[in-house]
C-alpha cells in the first residue's frame, strides 16, 4: 500500500482519556518529540482537580492540547483537529470543541452499554450517526495493547495500562515525531521494573508499526521544523522555566536562594525543581504551612540570602501578613503567586488571573510593592531573574504572577548564555555609614541610596552593624520604634517613592503603518491569544496595534502616553476588569474591558471577532456593514504569518 505525504503548516492535537490513562505523560512525550524535531509548539494541559476521580466518568477526563506548526505561534489552539479518545467520557467531554471534519482517533474497547448510559449517551455515538461530521478512526487500542505486550507475562490490568503508549507510538507515525527520546525515556522511567519499562516499549513500537501496515491510514502528514533564531533550545515549562530564572537571578546577584514554600497546585512544582538544585546554593524548605514558607523566606533574607516563596492565591492570602512585614523590614524577598481560579478554594487546576488587585493591595496599611507578570512559559525565566533585580536592587518584596496556564503549559526556550546576563549587586554595608553628634561612627540601617532610595542591607553578625528589625514603624535612618505622626507620614511617602521610582523599560507599542485607532493592552497570559488575535484580524484588512504589559507596578513611565494616542484601548483579561479599572484610576482612561473568567485560556477566535468589531465601530461602519470581526474569527490559521491554510485533511466543506 502506497502511503501519501501531505505538507502541513500547523496542527492542534489533543490527548483525551480517564485521569488514569496517562494522558499527561502521553502528551509530554509528544511535545518532547515534537520539541526535538524543531517546530514550534505551545501545549495546554487540562485534567481534574480530584487526584482519582471515579474511572470513566466526565469529571475524571483528563486532556493534554498540543499546537506545533512550522512558523512562529502564540497559543495551543482553539480547537484541535485531531482529538484521541481513549474512552466514551473522554469524547463527549472533548467533542463539543472539536471542530466539524476533525480526525477523531477513538479506542472502542470502553464503549459498552453500561459506560454509555453512566455518562448520558442513550446510543452508542459511534453507531448511531452523531460522528458523521468527523473522520472517525475507531480503534480496540485497549485490545492491540493487550495482546502486542502478552509477552511480558502481565495482567490484563497491567497491560492495559500501556495503551497510551500504543496510541503513541500510533500518532508518531502519523505525524512522523522522532521516536528515540521516547524510548529512552521509558527504559529511564520504567529502569527498575523490567516488564513494565518492556511492555511500554513493545506498546509504543506495536503503535507505529500499525500506523504503517493499517488500511485506516492512507496519509501520513508532515509538519517542518519552524525557522528559529540560531542558538541552543529546549522544551521548557512555566514552572520549570520560573525555578531556572530564581537560580540564575540568585546566581548573578552572587547570593544563596532560600525557598521557603507549602506545596499547593500550580505552585507545587516550583519547589520540586528547586529541591534538585542544591549544587547552585540552594535551600529548600518544604514548610508545615504557607505562614511558616514566607517566614522562613523573609528571615533568610534577612540574614544575606535572596529570600523566596512561592504559592498560589489562596496561600499570598496567609502570606499577606508577612509580606507586610518585609515592606516595614525593607527587606529583598520574591513571591511566586501561580495564580488559579478563585475565590476561596475555587478550581485548583483551571487558571486565572484575578489576583492581580490582591497582589497590590491586599496588605493593611499603605504596602506598596513592585509586581511583575510573566507572558510566556519561556517568560518565566526573565520575570524571575527581572524579579530579582528589582528585589535586591531595591530592597522590597516582589510580587512574580504566573498562571496555571504558563506553569504548566510549555514552549520551546533558547537557553541565554548566563554570564551575558547582567551582575546584580547587593551592596551590602560591611562597616559604619554615619557619625554621630559625637563624631563617633555608627550604623544607620534606614540611611537611603540617593538614587533607589533602598535602605542599608547589613548581614547580621557584621561587627558594629548590629540594628533593630520588627514590624513597628522605623524612625528615620536609625531604624528605632517611632510613633511620631511626621515621620510616619515622611516613612509612608519614602516607601511608596521607592517603588513609583522603580526603572522598569517603557512599554512597546506593535502599530505596523502608525495608523491604527484601536490599541489592546493585555498583561499576563494573555500575551498569546490577543498576538494571535491581532494577527487574524491584520489578515483581513483590519488596522489594529497591540501592547503587553509586563509590569504592573510601577506602570511603565510612558504608558499614559501611549494610551492617549488611541481612541479606543481594548483590555482583555481571565478576570472581571482589573487591570481596566487600574488604568480608567491612574489615567482617565475610557477602557474597553473584555473579561472571561471560564477557568481556560482566551480563545484567538472570540477575541479576533470583539477587535474586530470594536476596529470598525471606531471606524464608523455601520451595523449592515460590518464583517471584519466574523472574518477575522473565521481565519482558519489566524497565527500564520504569511501561509496558506493548509490544515489536517477534511472532507469538502467540512469547515
């Protein structure tokens, strides 16, 4: 059988099945073949909060989403266009976000009459006609796998367990991903258990050799690597990329990082990766609460470190306290919020970005402390080591918002050489600063650089250099307990001139021909969609500018300007306006605010149609006339840069 090639540009895969079929895994190692290959990729993982929700059911679907195209991306896609099914609550769960002509890949093993009616299905989808829109490839992967490992010995349960790894090995031949990493990441993995590490072998090889002699698959597709800068990359995640800049930060500021944190989701793994670094001076303290995290994070700072917690909304929460105190300490100290959805508990694993008004004034008192917000997964490299300057610099407590999307969700990074990276000094005091009337030298640990207005940073133990610390108001340059309404009031105003005069770059404005009226400003996570919004938008016709904000206070020093120069300023956010009302306070600014809090990234298409429309209301087009939003939605492959669309096969007018 002659099998055909087809070129593509781009592809949104997503992995579907039970919280216990290991689709997390069968997603990372597809990302990191694909990562291998050289295309560009961004991926979404999505699975449930419950740590085993019963097996089968809808609130147990777990799904991993990979975009990987040949060109510059931004997001994981809207919807895939290839969804794998590993059982019936899987597709029902998935089904309504794949589009119509999708491939769908289903294991068939699961679809009895029991697991159809627990999930609402009264007919098997499969038979009765609800799948015609889409090119079904209905599988037994349950039954392939069982029987391509029964030489192993294992039980049907063990052997079961590997069809990720068949449906693996299945669309790595489809797609043409390298398959050398995966195999050796499963005689790593599974190095100890020797049937298991075989069996997932055979399963994931049995897969691809089926890809090649089944009569289901005519075409096999092709996706080129993208064109990149030259430079050494790697597959990162948020996370990961977050722990990296921390120590490179620390590493460059010539301190030991100190960790002080309380494992809570997404943050969690933030601490795992920092617990393998020892090698670079770093300590971690996995605490017995978030309070005792921040505590020992402050007290490390005090004593020289660079001082680090990290924790997701609810846990900055019982921080908040301690955060105060290091505002009143002056002391350097980066808190990590991973932000989930909210309130109270909320959705654990879903993500959000409504911490924002928390993080700059949820403290008692006027606590004014610089917050920074990553874009990226790769961002969260910058940010930290950004982070870390102004800590240190400045000697303040730094709030670094990430996401459940970035934390979890990857992108290929080119890895910086460390040494280009520039030195951050801290400066300590290692002898007197002052006299007294007497002529006597003394310490002064409230005595200001003229410059950042940061305070005295002495390493307890320095002989004659020992000072008071504590969360009562200081007096002026000595440090002492005062109550004097002046100096309360000169103490309040030098801290927060402290942060408003913060360097922080000036905010970059993308406006091709400098003609546009319509400018969206987004911050955080929602880097991705708005870049690939505006790029649909632009395909049709439409004349739109964009900026991204990456610190959130102080606000870039030309910020208002640029604002002015727009008649409308479009803010999407994952919240109910935040930012918007932060910009409508400070600049008197008309904000347009489009908020979604839905527990998932903003899709390209809804955001491609609300620029669109707003670009033509500005405009004056009227009513009848408008089209540019529905085009711009309707863009196949709105983050393509100048290709065709040309997506996985569909039957005619599928789309």
């Amino acid at each position: 059988m002659t099998i055909e090639v087809k070129q593509l540009d781009r592809v949104v895969i997503r992995f579907a099945g039970d919280s216990g079929d290991g689709m997390q895994l069968t997603g990372d190692r597809f990302t990191a073949e694909t990562a291998s290959f050289g295309n560009d990729l961004s991926t979404l993982p999505n699975f449930p909060a419950e740590i085993r929700a019963p097996a089968g059911t809808l609130p147990g679907v777990s799904s991993f989403q990979l975009h990987f195209a040949d060109h510059d991306i931004l997001t994981p896609g809207d919807a895939p266009d290839v969804l794998i099914a590993m059982n019936p609550a899987a597709l029902k769960a998935n089904l309504p976000e794949v589009p119509r002509g999708a491939t769908l890949i289903i294991d068939t093993a699961d679809f009895t009459a029991r697991n159809l009616k627990r999930i609402g299905y009264d007919e098997n989808p499969l038979e009765s006609g609800e799948l015609e829109a889409y090119h079904v490839i209905g599988l037994n992967l349950t039954g392939m796998t069982v029987e391509s490992v029964k030489e192993f010995g294992l039980t049907r349960k063990d052997a079961s367990r590997a069809k990720n790894m068949y449906a693996l090995g299945l669309v790595s031949w489809l797609f043409q991903r390298p398959v050398e990493s995966t195999i050796a990441f499963l005689q790593t993995k599974f190095a100890g258990k020797p049937d298991i590490r075989d069996a997932n072998i055979a399963a994931f090889r049995a897969g691809y050799n089926f890809g090649e002699t089944a009569e289901e698959f005519s075409v096999r597709y092709e996706v080129k690597p993208a064109r990149m800068a030259t430079g050494t990359y790697r597959n990162i995640s948020g996370n990961l990329a977050l722990a990296y800049g921390l120590v490179t930060g620390a590493q460059r500021a010539g301190l030991p990082l100190v960790l002080g944190a309380y494992p809570i989701t997404p943050a969690s793994d933030v601490l795992h990766e920092l617990s393998k670094l020892k090698r670079f001076d770093v300590t971690t303290i996995q605490a017995e609460d978030e309070i005792a995290g921040v505590g020992a994070a402050l007290g490390a700072s005090f004593g020289g470190a660079l001082g680090v917690t990290t924790s997701s909304g609810p846990g900055i929460s019982l921080k908040s306290e301690t955060i105060g105190l290091g505002v009143m300490l002056e002391l350097p100290l980066v808190v990590c919020d991973i932000q989930r959805a909210g309130p109270s508990t909320g959705m654990p694993t879903k993500t959000e970005q409504a911490d924002l008004l928390q993080v700059m004034f949820g403290r008692n008192g006027e606590a004014p402390l610089p917050v920074v917000a990553a874009q990226s997964p790769a961002d969260c490299f910058a940010i930290a080591v950004e982070a870390t300057r102004i800590a240190v610099t400045y000697r303040t407590p730094v709030i670094v918002l990430s996401d459940g999307y970035l934390a979890n969700g990857s992108e290929p990074w080119q890895v910086p050489e460390i040494e280009s990276l520039p030195k951050i000094e801290p400066n300590f005091t290692t002898e007197h600063n002052s006299t007294n009337d007497k002529g006597e030298p003394v310490y002064l640990p409230y005595l200001r650089d003229p410059e950042t207005l940061a305070r005295a940073w002495a390493i307890p133990g320095t002989p004659g250099l020992d000072h008071r610390i504590g969360g009562l108001e200081k007096e002026d340059k000595t440090g002492n307990i005062s109550y004097d309404p002046a100096n309360h009031d000169l103490m309040i105003r030098t801290r927060q001139a402290k942060i408003d005069g913060i360097t922080v770059p000036p905010i970059e404005v993308d406006d091709p021909d400098g003609t546009a009226r319509v400018l969206v400003l987004g911050w955080g996570s929602t880097y991705g969609p708005i870049g690939a919004a505006v790029r649909r938008v632009r395909k049709v016709g439409g004349k739109i500018a964009s900026a991204h904000l990456r610190h959130l206070n102080p606000f870039p020093a030309n910020l208002g300007e640029v604002l002015a120069q727009y008649e409308k300023v479009l803010v999407p956010e994952m919240n109910l306006g935040q930012l918007a009302m932060l910009l409508r306070a400070k600049y008197l600014v008309d904000i347009v605010s489009y908020a979604q809090v839905r527990g998932m990234p903003l899709g390209a298409a809804e955001l491609a149609e609300v620029i669109g429309n707003l670009v033509e209301e500005t405009e004056g087009i009227d009513d009848d006339a408008r089209h540019l939003g529905e085009a711009a939605a309707a863009v196949t492959h709105g983050e393509a840069l100048g290709v065709q669309p040309n997506g996985v096969h569909h039957p005619e007018g599928a789309r």
